[in-house]
C-alpha cells in the first residue's frame, strides 16, 4: 500500500524541519496562554457582568470552552517543542518515541476539536448576546428599588456602578427609567397627595416619575445634575430636553456593553484562529517528523534518504485493512471435525 503525501526527506531537510518545529512549537504554546489569557479575562468581565445578562443566555459557553482549548493548545506546544529538541540528538530521542503518537492523537482529536468548536462558538454565540442583555438588563432595572427584598439587595449598587463605570444609562437611553418604579416605596410619604395621585393613575400602581438615578449624571458637564422633571421644557431654566446629552449619559447601556463583550469575543476569536493555525501546523510537521525517524530508527543524522508521510497505506486501504481485520476478529472459527481413524490391521479382510 502506497503511504498518504508521501515526502524524501535527506539530512539537511529532516534537520530544517525538526528546528523549525521546534520555534512554531513555541508559538503553539504562546498562542494557547494567549488564548488562555483572553478566555479567562472574557469569563472575568462575564462574571462581574453576569447580574445584566439573562441566566438563559448560552455566550458564557464560549470562553470556557477557549479555556479548555487553549490548555491542549498550550501542551501540545510544549510537547511539540521537546520532542523537535530531543530529535536532533540520537540519545534523548528514544523516551519521546513513546510519547509521540499519544501526543500526536490527542492534540488532533481532543486539541483539534476544542479549538475548532470554539471557533464556530465565536461565530454564533455572540449574537445571543443581544436577547440576553435585553432580559438582563430590563430585569435590573426592575428590581432597582429592592434595596431590601431579599436576592435583590445589591441590585441599587451593582446598576450604579455599571452606569458611572461604563458611561450609560437605562437600558437603550435615559428614558428607560420614566417607565419604571426605580424609588422605593419605602422612601414615598404616603401623605403627598402628588404621590397618591401618581401612584393612582398608574394601572399597576407603580410610582413613576421622569427622573433618572444619580449614576446617570454626566460628571463632565458644566451644569449641576438635573435628575428630575427631565420631560418638562420649563422646569429646569436654560436646559433642553431634546439634548441631554449635556447633562446625562448619552447611551444606553445595552449598546455600551454589547460593544464590549463583543469586542472582546472578537479578540478571541482572532487568537483561537493563530492557534489552530499553529496547532496544525505542528501536528503536520511532528507527524511528518516522526514517520521519517522511524525509518532510520530514530536517527535523525542517519546515513541516506528517507520518507516522511501521514499514514503508512491509502486511506482507502486503511478504512478496508481494519474492515476485514475487525470481520476475521467477529467470525466465528469453524468447527474441527476430529481426522478419521484408519481402521486396524486386524479389522482389515484378509485377501
């Protein structure tokens, strides 16, 4: 049986490759801590984000599954990298002999796998991210007077600190808060007769006012914060409504942190796409590598030609060689018909 992409490698071009291995060995393992860098930052900014995104929403899949293929990433290059090293010397190759073909078919199928299903996670999970910071958000805006239900205390504080942090407001603009209840009922004086009419002519009770909380006050404008009254043109004097860009956050925060994740699932995206690049390249040289020092025993400086290749048969021979030995394994043995005995000088007729 021919071998699959069969290449003569001499002296000189075995030597060339076992170095050269060795230098994208070392990017492998650089672009897997990359990748184990960028994943675990992404799973960081998802954790301390995770109260805006809803439960239901699949993105946290993608950096987890980064991490786990950046770890192959990582060790394949490492091992790649002793393995290359240890073949330029004839003494330390022989304990790699051994190591390679694992190496070689768990960086392909676990290592290979990981990194091109998180390939595919980049291209599809992040435009979950939309619907899940919708719910997310639309239920932190919610329960932002709940400062004491229980599982709901540090929803105050967290949207605080999400709108001076990030630079937004609301859900998709300031006005986002003008359709929720956002001040506590414990705070309200049940004695005002303007919050008793409020609260009665909203059909679910709530008490809404067009105000925003404090985090939404821009600090570089030039004017105090103006949090309330912010739908009437007389209210407030030499202040527009229609831009309140001046005094508040412009944006709203579904934007800001949609930008964000995104921006960072795209960074890793482009690190996983180097990665697997280098994996492969890797693989196929190590392969290439291990097949031509077979056939000099392990010798790289062995005296004439050899070849290096991929598999040793066609895969079509491969796939028929296993089918027919897998047959003869699963078919039952025939049975033994015990010889006939020939019959004895006695018994035979005398003539």
């Amino acid at each position: 049986m021919a071998p699959v992409l069969p290449v003569v490698l001499p002296l000189q071009p075995r030597i060339r490759l076992a170095q050269g291995l060795w230098l994208l060995s070392w990017l492998l393992a650089l672009a897997g801590g990359l990748t184990l860098l960028c994943s675990g930052h992404l799973l960081v900014q998802l954790w301390h984000l995770g109260t805006f995104l809803a439960p239901s929403c699949p993105f946290p899949a993608l950096p987890q599954t980064a991490l786990a293929a950046g770890a192959m990433a990582l060790g394949t290059g490492l091992g790649g990298a002793g393995a290359s090293q240890a073949s330029l010397d004839a003494a330390r190759y022989p304990p790699w002999r051994g190591v390679l073909s694992p190496l070689l078919v768990v960086g392909t199928a676990a290592g290979g796998g990981l990194l091109a299903l998180a390939l595919g996670l980049t291209l599809v999970l992040p435009a979950s991210l939309h619907q899940g910071l919708e719910e997310g958000l639309e239920a932190a805006l919610a329960h932002y007077k709940d400062t004491e239900v229980p599982g709901h205390c540090q929803a105050k504080r967290l949207m605080d600190e999400l709108q001076l942090r990030y630079h937004c407001c609301g859900r998709h603009g300031y006005k986002d808060w003008f359709g929720v209840q956002w001040v506590s009922n414990r705070y309200l004086d049940p004695s005002d007769q303007d919050v008793v009419d409020r609260i009665q002519s909203n059909v679910e009770g709530l008490y809404l006012i067009d105000g925003v909380p404090f985090s939404c006050c821009n600090p570089h404008s030039p004017r105090p914060c103006l949090q309330s009254q912010l739908s009437d043109p007389y209210a407030h004097p030499l202040f527009d409504p229609r831009q309140p860009n001046l005094n508040l956050w412009a944006q709203g925060c579904h934007e800001v942190l949609l930008g964000h994740l995104q921006g960072l699932s795209g960074t890793l995206g482009s690190t996983l796409a180097v990665t697997f690049l280098l994996q492969a390249l890797v693989l196929l040289g190590l392969r290439y590598l291990q097949t031509a020092l077979e056939g000099l025993g392990g010798v790289i400086d062995g005296e004439g030609e050899t070849q290096g290749y991929l598999f040793p048969g066609g895969l079509r021979d491969v796939l028929k060689t296993a089918w027919l030995q897998g047959g003869t394994a699963h078919k039952p043995a025939p049975e033994e018909t015990p010889p006939e005995e020939e019959p004895r000088k006695e018994d035979l007729p005398e003539a």
